[in-house]
C-alpha cells in the first residue's frame, strides 16, 4: 500500500494497478467502492499534496516504519485493536485460504517466494 501513487487508482471503475516487487506478475485487482472512498476521504482529510495514495506527513512515500506510524497506529487506535503493516497481509492470507484457495494462490497473492513463508502466515 505505501508504494501505491494516485495513477495506479481508477476510481470510477474501483481498480487498483498493484506493482509486485516480488516474483507476482502485476495486475490490476477490484476493490470494494467504500475502500475508495475511505482512502479519499482521508486524503482530503490529511490536506497533503503528493502523487503517493496514502502518502506520509510531508507528502513522500511511506517506509514501513512511518506507515505503522501515521497510519496504522491512528488506525488502532480507532478500532481498538493492535495493527501493523503486516496485518494486511495475515488478513489477506486468511481471507485466501478461507475462500477456498490452494496454498499456491495464496502464496502467488502474498509474493512469497517460499511455500515455507505462507505456511507461517496461514498458521498465525
């Protein structure tokens, strides 16, 4: 999510050009409508100037631990649950697997290389 701009987002049609900096292939994927309108309602909100989606307090990009920072922590405290940038990706590897998927869709999802690194993921 930190390395996603404004270009990879097409709002009217809910799809999000998502980068695999892993061995994944890119692709664009659907998104829920209120996610979109969440992710710009906290732009407006924020009132910062950058080409990132959810960019940092100063309008760059987001490092893990700046993310956790500005947003998850924010996000935590909100909801009243313990969050981190991997959160996504347990729930991600959850949902995978309660739908029905194999462990290597789930795998390709995440971006692991290892069957071994999903196997942690699906057993949290």
């Amino acid at each position: 999510l930190a390395a996603l701009r404004m270009s990879d987002l097409l709002q009217q049609e809910h799809r999000l050009y998502v980068r695999r900096l892993k061995r994944s292939q890119s692709e664009w994927i659907s998104i829920e409508p209120e996610l979109v309108d969440c992710t710009m309602a906290w732009r407006r909100r924020a009132d910062v100037v950058s080409t990132w989606l959810i960019p940092n307090s100063g309008g760059g990009v987001l490092d893990n631990n700046l993310y956790n920072r500005d947003v998850m922590r924010p996000l935590s405290t909100m909801l009243g649950v313990e969050l981190t940038h991997h959160s996504f990706r347990d729930t991600a590897c959850d949902m995978g697997f309660a739908s029905g998927a194999d462990a290597r869709s789930v795998q390709r999802l995440l971006g692991h290389r290892s069957a071994r690194t999903t196997e942690i993921y699906a057993a949290k």
